[in-house]
C-alpha cells in the first residue's frame, strides 16, 4: 500500500513581475471552514512594501505612456486568464470560506438589509466582468472626465485626466476577489501603477490573482500584492512618501482614520468606501468613471487658435 504525501502549498507575494517570498522570512496559515490547513501565504513586511512600491514605481511612466487601447487589451487579457482559472477561484474562496457564509449562497437574508450573501461562482463572474468593464473605459474615460474649455480669448482651452502614479490598495476581507479587483481596475485603467494589500481574512484569492497577473503581458511592477496583517502594514502605506493615493473599502474606523492621519503629513488622496455586497454586483455603482476619476489629475492645456 502506497501512502500518498500531499504537500501544503505556500503562495508567494507578487513583486516586480516575480515571486518572491517575504524578505522576513515569515508566513501565515490560512485554515479551511473545517479547521484545516488549507495552504501557507507570506507575511509581508514593511520591507516587502517599499520593494513593491519602488518596482511600481519604476514601471509607472512606462505604464502610463502606454495607449488607453493598449492598457484596456492588457486589462481584458487578464478577464481572459481569469476566467480559464474560473473553477479553480471558485474552490479556493469557498474552501476557505466561514461556514456561516456558505449556506444560502446567492439569496438574500431576512435582515433588514436585505443585504445579499454571494455564491463563489457569483463573486468570480462578477470580477471578470469588471475586468472586461475598466478595458473598456481605458481608452474613454478622458473623454469623460476631460473638456474642452470655453475661454476669453483666441485660445482652445482643454482639460485633460494624467494618472496620479503609484496608488496603494487595502482590499476588503469579504468577496476578497470583486473587492480587489474592484480596487485596483479603476487606477490600471487611468495608468497608475498598484501596490495592494489582500484580504487579511481570505487572502489566497490575492495570491491567485498574482499567477493571472504572471500570464497577462501585464509589465512587471504595474501590479504588485502582498499578504499580510492590516494593522502592521497601513501605517506604513500611510506615511510612505512615494505612494501618491489610497484606494481602500471597508476599513474599520480606526484603520481608515490610520491612513488619513499618515497621509495629512504627506499630502495624498485618501479614498477608504463603504460598500455592501449588494453594491459590489452593482454595475452602475461599481463600473463607472467616476471610479477612476480620483485617481487622475487634471492637466490644462492653453494653445492659439490661429484666428
């Protein structure tokens, strides 16, 4: 009789278009709703974080250059490698979902609320709409957001959007994989460049996500994530000077006033939303513009008109 060894997975973090382990060496277990353990995920340090955001860094100006045509074809390339490892998401956020979530799945509660409980296959099909949703908007936002001024004089006016930069993400820990994506597509779309923080709850989806990232002909440091502990990490996503805006969702009150408090010594722009699971299925709410508008700047442009 043979007995058969199984080994437990450690996923790694996702720098730089690499995978590196955590440069601390440390890692934590992700249990599954029966107690098990399911896999090892790295335990970022602040380490970790400054490598991320120099890599992101790095890769932004070229980032951003790229086409809005060309930045939606990557975007969409990605909903495409997602959704061939549909099945696969699916597993892994219901194996490691708390009991108390999984019955009912895809039916609203008797809460007043009537907020709804989302199955697993629901959560993964609404994230790769969203992916398909901002490779859409890449190449049509400006015109959106931008106009074309009216001024005294013989001049065009025009106002154009120019991504903000290097943009940090705190995902929620509930639906940790619509949550991320929601987080991160709006400033890909803008051309900033991200480094985010998974669910703390469920951040084996984050560390999925990276091998899509792999397999996208997304540029190495455009996408960065890390796994890891809130409350060691915000701080520092907070005060680090070369991170030039927050895009996070339902943080406690004292992590979100963490990350205020660091960014009123560095001037950046703090986004923390409130969202419900209803919201997060929301296309309307969710999949529009004005998502992507807080993390651009506003550029105008004075020229003759010649007349």
């Amino acid at each position: 009789m043979t007995t058969r060894l199984e080994v437990t997975k450690t996923y790694k973090l996702f720098i730089a278009g690499q995978f590196p382990r955590s440069e601390s060496g440390r890692s934590l277990v992700v249990n599954a709703a029966d107690g098990a353990v399911f896999a090892h995920t790295c335990r970022a340090s602040r380490k970790d974080l400054r490598d991320a955001v120099a890599a992101a860094r790095a890769a932004q100006e070229g980032w951003r250059q790229r086409s809005g045509y060309n930045r939606g074809q990557i975007l969409y390339r990605m909903a495409e490698m997602l959704e061939g490892k549909r099945d696969e998401f699916a597993e892994s956020i219901e194996a490691c979902a708390p009991a108390a979530k999984k019955s009912g799945a895809g039916k609203r509660s008797k809460s007043p609320n009537h907020r709804l409980t989302v199955s697993p296959s629901q959560e993964v099909a609404a994230a790769i709409d969203r992916l398909v949703s901002y490779a859409g908007w890449a190449d049509k936002f400006a015109q959106v957001l931008g106009c074309n001024n009216p001024v005294n004089g013989p001049y065009y006016n025009f106002t154009v959007p120019e991504a903000t930069g290097v943009i940090g993400v705190i995902a929620p820990d509930e639906l940790p994989l619509l949550g991320l994506i929601s987080l991160i597509a709006p400033p890909l779309c803008a051309g900033s460049t991200v480094v985010a923080l998974g669910s703390e709850a469920s951040p084996i989806p984050t560390c999925m996500f990276g091998e899509v990232c792999a397999t996208s002909d997304v540029p190495g440091g455009v996408i960065n994530l890390l796994t890891g502990q809130r409350a060691e990490l915000i701080p520092h996503f907070a005060d680090h000077r070369d991170i030039d805006a927050i895009h996070a969702a339902n943080l406690s009150d004292a992590e979100a006033k963490a990350l205020r408090a660091g960014a009123g010594e560095n001037v950046k722009r703090v986004t923390v939303r409130k969202v419900s699971a209803d919201e997060w299925l929301d296309t309307e709410a969710c999949q529009n513009p004005w998502w992507i508008e807080r993390f651009v700047e506003m550029k105008t442009i004075w020229h003759p008109s010649g007349t």
